[in-house]
C-alpha cells in the first residue's frame, strides 16, 4: 500500500506562483507512474500532468504546458508541483496519484491506485 499526503496549497494572486507537495509512504515510488490531477466541484478529475521515473514523461496538460513543472525528490519520496503563471482558471482540488505500473492512459484516473486526499488551489483575480 502507497500513502499519499499532498501540502503546500493555499491562496494566491493571478500571475503568482505555488508549489505543492506529495509526500509518499509505505513504498519508494521513484519508479511508479505518478501524476497529478484537479478537479473543481460539480465537475470531472482533471487531469494535469504524470511522470513515470526518468524514462517516460512528464507529460503536461495543454492547460499547464509552459507554466507548471513536475518534480521528484527521490530521496525524500516527494514528488512536487511547480505552478508559474497562476490563472483563476487554475483554482481546484488538486490531487497527487501514483500507481507502480506504467500506463500510456496516464492521463486517465482509473489508471492510478493510490490518492491523496487532496490539496486546496485558490487564485485570485
């Protein structure tokens, strides 16, 4: 079992910048299909980018392409989220995922077994 606990959420301007977290336990997940995702209420999980270890990816949703950069910290089993260029278009819960298999549908949620429970995105106009 992977445990996942996101951070660093909160409220921001329009044009600032956040970084959020994702800490993993219970399994090292340098290798595992990681990703994050957003979803605003009323509204299906949004997919935003994944990253599966050094060989594949990231792969970045056109929404966040340019703007967002996905990192690992393999030391601390961390993985992190870099948002530049905040828009308010960006305000969501913004989930971390992992699953230690590779899926070319990554960008799907049913290819993830493991969710952190989730991190609130507030940009303000």
């Amino acid at each position: 079992q992977v445990q996942l606990v996101e951070s660093g959420g909160g409220l921001v301007q329009a044009g600032g910048s956040l970084r959020i977290s994702c800490a993993a336990s219970g399994r090292t997940v340098s290798n595992y299909l990681m990703g994050w995702f957003r979803q605003v209420p009323g509204k299906e999980r949004e997919f935003v980018v994944a990253a599966a270890g050094s060989w594949s990816g990231p792969y970045y949703a056109d929404s966040v392409k340019g703007r967002f950069t996905i990192s690992r910290d393999n030391a601390k089993n961390m993985v992190s989220l870099q948002m530049n260029s905040l828009k308010p278009e960006d305000t969501a819960v913004y989930y971390c995922a992992a699953d230690r298999r590779y899926s070319a549908n990554y960008f799907l949620v049913g290819s993830y077994d493991y969710w952190g429970q989730g991190t609130q995105v507030t940009v303000s106009s």
